[in-house]
C-alpha cells in the first residue's frame, strides 16, 4: 500500500438474521483474495469488560435499565475508536457487523427518544458506506427459530426494522439498501461492486466522524 492511503471502514447493518455475519464474511474473503488489507470486526465487542456486562445482559443473565445498557453499547465502541482509527490510517480496510445505528434501532424500538439514542455516537468514526440488510420480518421469521437471546423476537425486530428504514432514509448518501431475501452470492455480487468503487474513492480521504 502507498503511502498516506488509508482503509474504509464498511458497516453491515440490519435485524437479526438479515444475513449480516454470512455477508462480511464473504467480503472478508473476497478482499483477502485480491490481496486488500482488511479485518473483520463486529459489535458488540463482547471481550473487554463492557462487553462482557452486554454479553451477561444479551444472554438475560444480567438486568440492567434500557438507558445503562443503552449507553454500555456505545462505550463499547468508544472504547474500540481509537484501534479502529489506527487500522484505517494504516491502510486496513475494516468490515464491522453492527455499530451504531444498531444502538440507535434497538434502543429507539423499546420506547427510548431517538435524538437521546444518538447523542452517544456522535464523534464515533462515521462509516464510509453502510450496507442495510433489509429484509420483511416475515421472511426473517422464516428463516427457523430466533435464538435466545434477549430481542430475538419477530414482534420487536420489526419495530428495529422500522427505525432501520428511518435512519437509512435520512443517511443515504452513504447508505446502501439490499433485499436481504435474495440468494446470498446475488446479494455479495451488489456489495462487491459497491465495494470495489469505494476503496480507492476513500483512500485519500479524510477520516470523518458522526456528527
Ligand atoms: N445491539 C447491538 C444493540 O442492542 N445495540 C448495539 O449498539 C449493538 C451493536 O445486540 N440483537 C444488539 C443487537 C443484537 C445483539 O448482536 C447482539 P449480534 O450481532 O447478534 O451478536
Ligand atoms: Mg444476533
């Protein structure tokens, strides 16, 4: 890699099930195959000690009120900002399954105000493209038993869709929208190509953050 060009950071986003893990993965390889520094990386980091308390809430082991929670998510990522940072000025490419926008969606659809849902995130690392899975709850449904963890519930993933499709509506400058419900390596072929487009378009870009 020359010098002074840095990765893009590439988020997968989207309701439980939409296909989001399948999906980085097979970008993953298909970068690694051409040779494109890249890591994959996902939220909620469950590693750290703050994972580990969303890991014991995710896994209804712990309680804790939808606010504390909610703002455990987002120090989740603060405290990951500056390595994800470096990765990128390195020249890494970084595929993330979830950020954001999930804190938003999933805290937003149990009642919680958007706008205070959000404050947390500004100043995180803005993505240079988001990828939405969306697909209609019931094909998601269809797709065999929710596991069990805490939100794996067609009822609450289609209030997360809802908030998903609003934020998606009001960033689509750097939101891409797939239907999720069709065959997977259709769906990888749309994200190669938006992805082979962006690489070398963000490379001398700035860095920027959410504001
Ligand atoms: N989740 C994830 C949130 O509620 N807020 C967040 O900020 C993030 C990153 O965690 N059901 C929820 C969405 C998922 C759950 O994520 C675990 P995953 O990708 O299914 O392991
Ligand atoms: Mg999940």
């Amino acid at each position: 890699m020359s010098a002074g060009k840095r990765g893009a950071l590439i988020i997968f986003e989207g309701c439980d099930r939409s296909g989001k893990t399948t999906q980085s993965r097979l970008l993953v390889e298909l970068l690694k195959s051409k040779d494109v520094p890249v890591q994959a990386m996902n939220f909620p980091e469950r590693s750290s000690n703050i994972g580990q308390v969303i890991n014991s809430y995710l896994t209804n082991s712990k309680d804790l009120s939808d606010e504390v929670i909610h703002l455990m998510f987002s120090a989740n990522r603060w405290e990951h900002m500056n390595q994800l940072k470096q990765k990128l000025l390195e020249g890494k490419t970084l595929i993330v399954d979830r950020y954001s926008y999930s804190g938003v969606a999933y805290s937003a659809a149990k009642g919680l105000d958007f706008d205070w849902c959000y404050a947390p995130e500004r100043g995180l690392l803005k993505p240079d493209a988001v990828f939405y899975l969306r697909a209609p709850a019931s094909d998601l449904a269809s797709r065999g038993q929710y596991g069990e963890e805490r939100y794996e519930k067609a009822e609450f993933q289609e209030r997360v869709a809802k908030v998903f499709d609003r934020i998606c509506s009001k960033e689509a400058s750097y939101w891409h929208q797939f239907d999720a419900s069709q065959p997977a390596e259709d769906l990888h072929a749309q994200i190669a190509s938006i992805t082979d487009e962006l690489l070398p378009k963000v490379a001398t870009q700035p860095l920027d953050k959410l504001s």
